[in-house]
C-alpha cells in the first residue's frame, strides 16, 4: 500500500507559543485528518521526516505524537514499514454454533465469501484422523476468501470427506454459503466440536489473498464441525487477518 499524501499544514496550526506541547498540537491535527476521513483504515502515515517538514517541527516531536495515537488505537506501527491508520477490529466469540460469517454479515455493510479455489485431494494424516476417513479415502477441498466491505479479512481451506459430500464444491460458488450447501446434502443442524487456535506468519500466498506483509502474524484455527449424529462433516483451516478480527473467550 502506498504511502499517504496529506495536504500542507496551514501556518500556525502548530504554533510554539500556545501552552499545548508541540507534539500533543501534531496529535490533535493528526487526529483530525483521520476523523475526516484524509486519512483511512490502512492508509500508511507519511515518514516521520515527511511530517516533520509538514509541521515544521523535529522528528522527535512527531514520533511522541505518533506513540500518543498508538497508545489510543488509532494507529499501528509496523517496524521497518511505516505507521498505519488502526483498522476496526471485529470480536468474534468462539462458540459450538458461532460462525465467522455471522459476525461479518452482522457488523460490516457487505459480507462477501468467494471460492478461490477447489481440489480433490489425499488428505494428510491430521485430516483423515479428525474426519475419520477410511484408508486411501478421498476428501474435497475448497478455498475460500472471506471479505468484510471489500477488504479480504480471513482464507478457509475447508475438507468435505467423500463421496458422502460429492459436489458441494459447485453448491458453495453458487450459493456462498456452507450451510446452504449443507442442507442440500441431508445436514440441517451441524455444529462445532472442536477448535484449536494457534499464531503464525502467513504464507506469501495467504499474505497476497489477506492483503498484508508477511511480517503481521495471522490467527490459524482449525475447526472440526459434526451433524447431529456426531459424524464429522468438515474439517477446515482458517486464517484470520489480526488487523481486522479479535477472538473472544467467554466463560
């Protein structure tokens, strides 16, 4: 993402004779380029040199400024990148029947899922155990991209064992949604049976999909769904943007 161009300052905004410190006069225009939308959620700040010049005052000036917007989760500082404007953060609670797809569609204007990719694949060791597959037995992959107002905030690897689940894939890119897709399959009511929650840096792919550097870690969760026999239905892998999603714990 490009760095942001923000207008020159108008002399005196920043003025050494008021009685507000120098750098808490930066923070408040910051503030206010923010709050009127010059600058957005994900926009890169100008270079401390850059804002130094803009305000004609000394980098170190800037750089409280910058730790004071941090500290108000306005802004987020990436080493060797650059500051960025905070994104809004979407809580998530881990439940039996909660589902990511939810909370997006309940708290953003657009909720969009797209298939991105599909496969029929050997699963691994992990897979077979979790889905209980029988030797040799096959499963159906299917890559889907997540995205909450056109920014793309999680990547699921989803495993559907065959041949009980044999086409779903085409359901899914039709319909967007798994539990639609579910329902044609004879699997009305299904819930979440495990969940497993580790931090990792993505791949260079799941940097690319997410729209993020490889340094900003991503939220891995693997998740085993089951019908109301008890029978596994999928096993999926789930990254989740940290910028955009925070997982919550209830108890």
């Amino acid at each position: 993402m490009s760095r942001k161009i923000l207008p020159p300052i108008e002399s005196g905004i920043v003025d050494p004779k008021r009685s507000l410190p120098l750098w808490r006069q930066v923070q408040a225009e910051l503030e206010l380029d923010i709050s009127r939308g010059e600058m957005v959620a994900g926009d890169r700040f100008p270079t401390e040199a850059e804002l130094a010049q803009r305000f004609n005052v000394h980098r170190h000036t800037v750089r409280r400024a910058i730790e004071a917007l941090r500290e108000k989760a306005l802004v987020r500082v990436e080493h060797g990148h650059g500051t960025y404007v905070r994104e809004r953060t979407v809580p998530h609670v881990l439940s039996s029947g909660g589902r990511l797809s939810a909370t997006l569609r309940q708290l953003s204007h657009t909720n969009d899922r797209r298939v991105v990719g599909t496969d029929k694949i050997g699963p691994d060791p992990a897979i077979s155990k979790a889905l209980r597959l029988k030797p040799r037995q096959e499963v159906m992959r299917v890559d889907l991209l997540g995205e909450m107002d056109g920014t793309p905030v999680t990547f699921s690897a989803m495993h559907f064992p065959l041949p009980r689940f044999k086409g779903i894939e085409k359901l899914i890119e039709r319909t967007g949604s798994i539990t639609h897709s579910l329902t044609a399959f004879g699997v009305a009511q299904y819930q979440r049976r495990e969940t497993r929650v580790s931090a990792k840096l993505p791949t260079r792919s799941e940097a690319e999909l997410l729209d993020q550097p490889r340094t900003q870690p991503v939220l891995t969760i693997w998740s085993l769904d089951v019908d109301d026999t008890g029978s596994p239905i999928t096993y999926s892998r789930s990254c989740l943007s940290t910028r955009w999603i925070e997982l919550v714990v209830r108890f």
